[in-house]
C-alpha cells in the first residue's frame, strides 16, 4: 500500500513517454489480479462468503523508473479496485394460491339439509329451535289464551283498587302458567302431528308445518268469533273461504285477538260490578256522615279485599277463565 502511495510522486519526475508507459504497465497488472481474485472468490461465493477479499498468488509489477520491483498481492489491490463482492438475493417466495370460494377452512362444522325425507342433522336442529324461541313471545302472546287472562287479571286488579298489588312479574307468570295449562291438549297434539315425525326424518319441513300448525288453527277458529272473523276476511279483500282450513293464519290470527279481547272485557266487567257497588256504598256513608275530606278509596279497600277473600276471587277468576276455553 505504501509502495502504491508514492507512485505518483516517483512519476512526477519521469518524463512523458517513461510515464505514459508505467501507468499502461500499471493498468495491465490490475486487470491481471482482478481477474485472478475473481477466479479465486468464486468459490467463496457460492459456499456463502460475504467478503470480498481473496488470496492468490503475489502478482511482481515492474515499471520503468519505480526502482525494484514491487510485489503486489491480490488482496491489495482487490480491496482498492474491485467492487464488494455479494451473494445474489435468493428469489421471492411464490405466494400461495389463495383458497376458493367454495372451499371450506373451518373445523368439523358443518350444516347438511337432505331434501329427501332423510333425518335433519343436530345443526339445522338447534338452529329451528333457537327459530322457534325468538318467535315464541309474539306466538304466546297472539295466538294463546295468555291475552285474555292478562287482561282479566288487570282488570281485577284495578277493580280492587291496588294499583300496584299484585306486581306485573306476578300478574304475567299466573296468565304464563294458566295459558300452558289450557294449551297443554293443543301443544302434545302439535308436537306428536309436526315436531316429532319431522326430527325422526319421516316428513319434510313443509310436511311438518302444515300437521303441526293444524292443531293451533282449529283451535283459534273455535275461540273466534264469527263477526271478528267476517270482519277481517272483509278488511282483506278476499272471497270468503270455503272451508274453515282455507282461512289464512294472517286472517285468523287477529280475528282471534279481538274475540278474545272483547271476552276479556266482558268478563272483566262482571268483575268490576261488586266493587263498584263497595266504592258507592262507602262513597254514600262518608257523604252522610259530612266526611268530605276522607278518600272513599281509602274506606273502601278493606272492604273489597275483605270481599274477595270470602268469595276466594282467584279461583273463581282462574275457574272461570279455565272453563271458557272447553
């Protein structure tokens, strides 16, 4: 390295012609050794070496006017002429091929509907029931005896004067267990006609709804009234049915609401009328006595509850409630 420092102040005394020929001997030897190191790297290379420097044999370079000759090894004059040697970046993975569509990544998961009278598998099972229990509200409600004894027993309620006792929770539980009670007979007839021949795979789904809504509808058609009845086939537009199993369920379920609501209030009516007669009767005395500033509702309660209670009104209610459906 120091030898190739003071070349050019040793051709700085040369004349033109010596000088011109000791850089073009010059320039020979570099191209001599940096072939020679890249014969000798490539080995390395290939192995994975990330070096450019080699060893090789010392190349003697002799030039006119330098004085001896000056050997010059290949690492030398590699580290100052060629360029670092790099291994080429292996190739980029190819991206897989994304999968289609239709092919499934999930686990064992799996929904399977046979439209052959083959038996359901447990999935489509669990999805009609969790079906059946969001629309179990609204089919409780519409198409059940639970409408009208919730009304009688407010009604009831109101007519005693506690506005508050019993609670609603304890109100919509007795009229929960009193509408299963009652529809006990059509729920077994539904389940045996529908529910259990369809889990078994021995009809298809629309087998199963028309034997297990069959129940439901004749009942609901013995409960309506036939002015209710005539009065929404009106309001739909249509030509009377022909048969009681031609009118729609969209048809027959409101007119089943209004007959029962209209039952509901009849009876509640009949409830209404021995307490109204408390509240006039206790109204009249405080009135006579000059009483003025004394709620009659306060006289009175006493009075009805007492009344209820000697009657036992809740199992009358229930009896009478129980009975109107046979």
């Amino acid at each position: 390295m120091a030898e190739l420092l003071r070349a050019p102040r040793q051709l700085a005394g040369m004349s033109w012609l010596r000088r011109g020929v000791a850089v073009g001997l010059l320039a020979l030897s570099t191209v001599a050794v940096s072939a020679a190191a890249a014969q000798a790297a490539a080995p390395a290379v290939a192995a994975g070496a990330t070096t450019s420097a080699v060893s090789a044999t010392p190349v003697t370079l002799v030039a006119p006017g330098l004085g001896t000759p000056r050997l010059l090894t290949p690492t030398v004059v590699t580290g100052l002429w060629l360029p670092t040697a790099t291994i080429p970046p292996a190739p980029a993975p190819s991206p897989s091929p994304s999968p289609s569509p239709s092919t499934t990544t999930s686990g064992n998961v799996s929904v399977s509907v046979d439209p052959s009278l083959g038996k359901p598998s447990q999935t489509v099972s669990i999805i009609l029931l969790l079906t059946v229990l969001s629309v179990a509200p609204a089919l409780l409600v519409l198409c059940t005896s639970f409408t009208k004894i919730i009304v009688v027993l407010s009604l009831t309620r109101n007519a005693l004067g506690t506005t508050t006792i019993p609670p609603n929770q304890v109100l919509a539980g007795l009229a929960l267990f009193l509408s299963l009670f009652i529809m006990s007979p059509v729920l077994s007839q539904m389940n045996d006609a529908g529910v259990q021949p369809y889990l078994k795979g021995q009809v298809t789904q629309s087998q199963a709804f028309d034997a297990g809504v069959k129940p439901l509808r004749q009942f609901m058609m013995k409960q309506t009234r036939p002015a209710e009845l005539a009065t929404m086939v009106k309001l739909s537009d249509q030509a009377a049915p022909a048969t009681p199993d031609d009118v729609k369920l969209t048809t027959l379920i409101p007119a089943f609401v209004l007959s029962e609501l209209k039952s509901a209030f009849i009876i509640g009516f009949v409830v209404f009328i021995p307490f109204l007669v408390i509240d006039v009767v206790v109204s009249s005395v405080l009135m006579s006595m000059g009483m003025m500033m004394l709620p009659p509702a306060l006289i009175s309660l006493p009075f009805k509850l007492l009344l209820f209670v000697m009657v036992d009104g809740w199992s009358l209610i229930a009896t009478a409630l129980v009975q109107s459906y046979h």
